[in-house]
C-alpha cells in the first residue's frame, strides 16, 4: 500500500511538473540519508521511469543515468525555471498592446484584428478572429508567462 502511494505521490509530481507553464531544465532527487544531492539536466534525460519500486532515468546518450529506490528518496523537484522570453518581433505600428494586472488590451486597432493568446509552451489559450481591443479579463488564467499577439505584435507578461 505504501508502494503504491509513493508511486503515486512522483507521479502526480512528474505530471504537475509536465504541466507547470514555466520550463525547468534541472531535475533534482534528494535521498533520505541526507547523501549526495543527483542534479539531472533535463536535456540530457531521454526517459524517467518508475517501475519495481525504482526510480530509473535513462540519459539521452546512453551514459551513466540514475537508478534510486522509491523508498530512499525524501524529494524530487526541479530547478532553473525560466523567467524570460526574448526575440519577439517587433512592430513599427501604432498597435501599442497592455497588461495591467487583470486584463489585455490594445489602442491603435484599425477596426478589428486577429489576437492570440499562448501560454509560453506555445499552446493557444484562446483567439480572437476580429477582435476590436476591448479588454480581455485574465481572472481566470492560471499563473504562468504568456504571450499576447495581436496581428505582428506580441507583449509576454507575467500572472
């Protein structure tokens, strides 16, 4: 039954971690005993693997991963999250696009445009077709970075 919860518990941790909208690039697994800290770099992990009571991460080239007893390990978390966005385009347009805390808006629109919003894993949340920049409410977006794109302009902001 412990087993069981366990595998649970870094499961529900890995999928937490897969949904989180900021990207971590470290992974570490302190154990029990108070040892030696394992720091992965996640871009050298090609799978994590939880099967007999083990955790298994196998390295993308083949060399040396990590093999770990469930029962030996105190915390997984992951480290490094990024916080910021750069190279998006830049407009010469009169489009000047805003966030204040708890909603989007734009001034300048010609009559209506095309808006976007991504979460910064590139997914849209939502779009507009012909939108005219009244305010979008973000109340009920979860936290996270994202990018607004409004015909060739784009702002990221932070909830």
């Amino acid at each position: 039954m412990i087993k069981t919860k366990i595998k649970l518990f870094v499961t529900a941790l890995m999928l937490a971690a897969a949904y989180e909208t900021q990207a971590q690039t470290v992974m570490v697994v302190e154990p029990k005993s108070g040892g030696e800290v394992s720091k992965l770099q996640l871009s050298e992990v090609r799978k994590i693997e939880f099967g007999d009571n083990q955790l298994g991460v196998v390295a993308r080239d083949g060399g040396e991963g990590l093999s770990m007893p469930l029962s030996d390990i105190k915390v997984i978390k992951f480290e490094s999250v990024a916080s910021s966005v750069s190279g998006l385009p830049q407009s010469s347009s009169g489009l000047r696009l805003t966030y204040d805390g708890t909603s989007l808006s734009a001034l300048g629109i010609d009559g209506t445009a095309r808006a976007v919003l991504y979460g910064i894993g590139g997914i849209v949340v939502c779009s507009y077709r012909q939108w005219d920049g009244q305010p979008i409410c973000t109340a009920e977006l979860p936290e996270g970075v994202y990018i607004f794109k409004v015909n060739d302009k784009s702002i990221k902001f932070v909830k």
